[in-house]
C-alpha cells in the first residue's frame, strides 16, 4: 500500500534483550552453585557432628575416637583419656544434642567446619564445641566437652 512506512526493524532490541536474559541466566545458575556448595558443606559438617556426638552419648568412645578424630588430636588425646573424660560426663540415653552454632569456611585449602551447642541430659547440660578440618575428609581436630556452669 502506498503511503504507509516501512516496517522498522527490531533486530537490535531482540540481542539486547537476549544479552540480558543470557547473564541473568548465568547469574542465577552461580547462585544456585554457591548455595549447594556451601549448603551442601553445613550438611556434611551438621552430619559429622551429630554422628561423633551419638557415639559419645552412646559411650562407643572407640568408635569415636578411632574414626572421627584426627591424628595430630590423638597425639595429645589419648584413647585411655578421652573415654575417662567422657564416662566423667555420666551421659545416658536420655541426653540429645542441641546445635547453637555451625559454621563452615576454607583456609588454606583446608575445609574448616565449627559446631557448638549443648548435650542436653535429665538435669544437666554439657557444653561442646567441635572443629573438624581436611581437605578431603574432615576429621576431629579439637574438642570441648563440659559441664555447663
């Protein structure tokens, strides 16, 4: 038709638009990433943390210190003391674990997990803070375990 102007062309504003959902797209995928990787280390570390401390709950204290303390902890604890140390707790079956604070950071390339909290007992609360520490398999690398004053 005569007098009606050409179509104008929107090529331009479709690789606009396209640049923009492509980095949006990009930036949500880094997040989602982020999240997993340092969700998925709290988990790991929460895990570690609950399992070491059902064992000492339990009074499987072998277990505990054979498979979840580190060597250069075992250099200054020994088995002998640290079953002594945690029969003086006089924890039972109902005693459970109550987690204040976990936090989990690298270092060095070292993966660094911090826990602490509370074995609540009938009666009696003990206080425990845990670091476990590695590279690949995180390990036991100092304990507190108390009676809270």
């Amino acid at each position: 038709m005569p007098g009606l102007p050409p179509a104008k062309s929107r090529k331009g504003l479709w690789i606009v638009v396209g640049i923009v959902a492509g980095v949006l797209l990009l930036v949500i995928v880094g997040v989602l990433l982020l999240v997993n990787l340092v969700g998925g280390s709290t988990r790991q570390a929460g895990d570690l943390a609950d399992n070491f401390t059902k064992l000492v709950i339990a009074g499987d204290t072998d277990k505990a210190y054979n498979d979840y303390m580190d060597p250069s902890l075992k250099e200054q604890l020994s088995r002998e003391e640290f079953a002594s140390g945690v029969k003086s707790l006089q924890l039972d079956p109902s005693c459970t674990a109550a987690y204040d604070d976990l936090k989990v950071s690298t270092q060095n390339d070292n993966n660094i997990a911090d826990v602490a909290g509370l074995i609540k007992c009938q009666g009696k609360d003990i206080e425990m803070a845990y670091r476990f520490a590695g590279k690949d398999e995180l390990k036991l690398v100092t304990i507190k375990l108390r009676p809270k004053a």
